[in-house]
C-alpha cells in the first residue's frame, strides 16, 4: 500500500512538489516519470536547480510532451548558496536532440506543498531559499523526503550535499518532519540490462531515457543504473520496503559528509531497504509514467 490518503474507496492523491536537477544522473528523469505513474501523488510543480536550469527546464517540458502531460515547470536557484562551484556533466539533454526554450514557465512555489510532500532530489539551495522566505513553511509540511547523505561510517560526501552545504544544514535545522535516503540506501537498489531494455522499449520517452542511461553508465564504467531519487519517493510512498531510525537530526560538516544523531529533530533517515522489492516497485510506477497520459486516460 501507498501513502496516498483514502476517502472511503477512493484514493485522494497528495499534493507533491519536487526540487530536482534533472538533466544530469538520468535517475532525476526516472524520478519524475515515477511520480507520473504514481497515483498517490499529485504534482503541484516541478522546480528545476543548480547549473543551467533553463536547459533543465528544457528537457523536463520535453519530458512531457512526449508523454502528452501538462507540467508546470519553475526555475529555482542556479547557484549554491555556499559558493561552491556547479558540477557539471557536460551532457545533459544530448539525447534529446534539439530542445525548445521553455515557455510558460511558473514562480517558485514551495508553498504549493503546504498539507503534502516537497519532494527534495537536488542540491538544496532553492529549498532553503524558500524555507528563509516562509519560515513557517517546513512545519506545515506532511513531509519533507531528501535523497541525500550517506550514514556509514567513514562515508564520503553525496552529491546534494556537497554541492550547497549551506543549505543542506538550514534545511536540516527546520522543524520539518523529514525522510532522509542516503547514499547507503539507494545503492543497494539496482536496475539490471532486462529492466533497463523494458524503461527503453516503453515508447517515445523511454527511448530516450534508455539513450541517457546507456551514456550515463558508459561514463563511469557500469552496467547497471542505481535509481538514487525514484528509491527516495518510494520511501514515502511503500515505507513498509524500508526501516527507519527514531528521529533525530542530521549535521552537515563543512566537507559534506553527512551523521545522524538520535534524539531531538524530526528526520528520520532510512536504515534498511528491501532492495529486490523497490527495484520492481521503481519499475513498475515508471513505466507506468512513461506511457501516454492519453493511452493512460483511454
């Protein structure tokens, strides 16, 4: 069972905004078609962060065209508040062929999450940003859930970490009820060359996303795809595939490693993961997103 909430026999969908750096790691993609093909949720918005995020809109309002999906796409901070420099892959959006400048693009709007989830898959600038702006925000949410950290021992630093730790601290110091999903989680999810070949057969978008994951994992060297940010909206929506610390509160330190410490805060990171379970509840909810909303509707 999802987390969606019920009236009676009918599934009332939760109000979802994501914060996401789609473009780069091809799992921000899957991400989003997951959420497509989640019922539970309702996206309120999908706000693009970090680096070129006009290019990023780009490609999440080509996402969905493809799919015959109306999206409202905003462009969040491009910068990170700590001064870091912006990692950049260099490839982003090259399996799309020519983008479109985005059009219609929406104010930032956390606020849309407000009674419901903000989704949180990128460096967290734009978050704390928002939180900064509307104090009272994080407090209102159901829940706040961050792909980010990783809880081992002598673990190194994690991407959306790292890349603002700044803003990972404000956020980790708000009164938000939090889902932490660390690196130690994520990647003991795995997609394999079979679940691979079915995201790539699963028409016009799934090609393309099958031509960003092929490139992706030719660049490090692997043969197989660790869906990082679907892993972490699973975590909300099956929480029974995992297990979870009692709350606690996560500190940043100034390299961005990340250690959780039990006791007064509201964040709860994952500890355990059913991992052959998530694997094919990713799958399922992504191809499931990955189909025509129309041929969905019909």
């Amino acid at each position: 069972m999802g987390s969606g909430r019920r009236e009676g026999d009918r599934l009332l969908s939760v109000p979802l905004v994501v914060d996401t750096d789609l473009g780069s790691d091809p799992d921000d993609e899957l991400a989003l078609a997951l959420v497509w093909g989640s019922p539970e949720f309702d996206l309120r918005q999908l706000i693009v962060s970090y680096g070129d995020v006009h290019l990023r809109a780009s490609i999440a309002q080509r996402m969905a065209a493809e799919t015959g999906r109306a999206l409202r796409v905003a462009v969040g901070e491009d910068l990170p508040l700590s001064g870091a420099p912006v990692w950049w892959a260099g490839s982003e959006g090259s399996a799309y062929g020519e983008l479109a400048r985005p059009t219609d693009l929406v104010p930032v709007d956390l606020g849309l999450a407000r009674g419901g989830v903000l989704l949180a898959i990128a460096p967290l600038s734009t978050i704390a940003t928002g939180f900064a702006g509307d104090p009272s925000l994080p407090g209102e949410l159901e829940r706040l859930v961050i792909m980010g950290g990783d809880f081992r021992s002598h673990a190194a630093a994690e991407h959306n970490i790292v890349s603002d730790v700044t803003a990972a601290q404000s956020v980790f110091d708000t009164d938000a009820t939090t889902f932490v999903v660390g690196l130690d989680i994520t990647r003991q999810v795995r997609l394999h060359a079979g679940e691979l070949r079915q995201i790539a057969t699963a028409g016009p978008l799934g090609a393309i996303l099958g031509r960003e994951i092929d490139a992706w994992l030719a660049r490090w060297d692997e043969d197989y795809e660790v869906p990082h940010d679907p892993v972490t909206a699973l975590a909300y929506l099956e929480p029974g595939l995992f297990e979870f610390s009692r709350p606690g509160r996560v500190v940043v330190s100034d390299d961005g490693t990340t250690r959780f410490v039990p006791g007064e805060g509201r964040a709860r990171i994952a500890t355990a993961v059913n991992a052959p379970a998530a694997a094919c509840s990713v799958l399922r909810r992504v191809l499931l997103g990955l189909r025509s909303y129309r041929a969905v509707d019909a």
